[in-house]
C-alpha cells in the first residue's frame, strides 16, 4: 500500500471534494444531480469514512471503481481492515456502525478489507495551477512536504497515518493557536470531525457536515477556495 498518491489524471472539468458520506450513497447521487456534475469531465475526491452507520456501504465502495471518484482511508475502512483479523477492533468497529461487515461471507470481507488497505492515506492534486491536499482527520504538520515525508514514520510512539486517520487535534484548535497555515499547498480538505457546516482552519477544511446525522452532505467546489 501506498500512504500517499499523486492525482495525475488531467481534470477537464472540475474538481470537487465530498465530506463523510457513511452509506448515504443515495444522498450524494442527489448532490452531485444538483450541482450538475459532469461523470465524464469533473472529479470528486472522498475524505473517507465511505460506510458505517448508514444503509447503502456496498453502494458507496462501489464508488471506488468508478473513473470519476477517488477516496483516502478514513478511520471506518480502517476498522474494516483491522476487524477481519482482530477481535477489539472487530468490536470497536461493531460499536461504532459496522456491523453490516461481519454479516458478509468471509470471501466479501476480504475482499473489502484489501480494497480499504490499498486506499492511500493521503491524496495531492495539482489543479489549476494550485495544490489541494486531502486527508481525513488531521495534518499535525504546518508544512505539505514534511507531511507527506513523515507519512511512515512514527513519531512521539504513534505512527504518522494513524493520527491522519483517527486525529481530531487541529479540528479542536478552535483559536487557531496552536496549528498555522499548512505550507506549500493551497488548502487541505479534511473530514472525520463532524459539525453542522464547513469548518475552517487556516486553509484546512473540514467538510464533514453530517450526512449520516442530519442529511447534510458537502460537496467542496475547489474553485471557490
């Protein structure tokens, strides 16, 4: 598995990010019909947390064979990948709206598990002459490149994709003090810490927005920020 992944595919139309979307595969077909997404030239970049809690998951993993949609690892496929083998993070995972992974047959399982693993943990796109990162729950570093080197390290005991995945520090870094701009990237567009709207962080974006909770799904026109 690769933790980080370069988009080299040239947009021809725009790019879009989806917050959280958690089963609600129906809801986000709904958004992009609003928005009117083109499927032949836009794109639309996942933060994570694809299924759990919601009633469409295989429709949302789906997703991701389709040319039009690319996703990072958030912490629920991560509790796919570490519950098919591992008893407390089965049950963490069935706590937390995974259920539906261990009425499966053991064959589609697997199959998801490996589809999660290969996920990357961080995503870079170039567009328009800017560039977007995107992660699921937190970037520690105020630098991209010094993120994206440290991503297979382990630091202060804890490995770096970890705390991008299951982190919430930034999110919570509500005087903007303890965290700066992240540098040499336009914006990062994060989800996994959920709030009624948008959430900004210097130029870090949380789009969570609670599709599962509330119905409310942000799709991010990356030309608006």
């Amino acid at each position: 598995m690769a933790l980080f992944k370069k988009l080299e595919k040239q947009i021809e139309g725009k790019l879009y990010a989806v917050g959280d979307l958690h089963g609600c595969y129906n809801l986000l077909m709904n958004k992009l019909q609003q928005i009117g997404f083109d499927f032949e030239k836009d794109h639309l970049i996942s933060v994570g947390d694809l299924v759990d809690r919601g009633p469409q998951n295989l429709q949302c993993i789906a997703l991701l064979s389709q040319p039009w949609f690319s996703a990072v690892r958030g912490n629920h496929e991560d509790l796919c990948v570490g519950g098919l083998h591992n008893e407390s993070a089965k049950r963490c995972h069935i706590a937390n709206g995974g259920e539906w992974f261990y009425m499966l047959d053991g064959q589609a399982m697997y199959n998801i598990a490996h589809t999660f693993a290969e996920l990357p943990i961080a995503i870079e796109v170039d567009y328009k002459g800017k560039r977007f990162g995107f992660v699921h729950g937190h970037i520690e570093h105020n630098n991209w490149d010094t993120f994206k080197n440290d991503l297979n390290s382990v630091i202060e005991g804890r490995h770096v994709a970890d705390h991008v995945m299951w982190g919430r520090d930034r999110f919570g870094d509500w005087e903007g003090t303890q965290y700066s701009a992240v540098e040499n990237v336009h914006a990062v567009i994060l989800g996994h810490s959920v709030s009624p709207q948008l959430v900004k962080r210097h130029n870090c974006y949380f789009i969570d927005t609670g599709a599962v909770h509330w119905a409310t799904l942000t799709v991010l026109d990356l030309d608006l920020i």
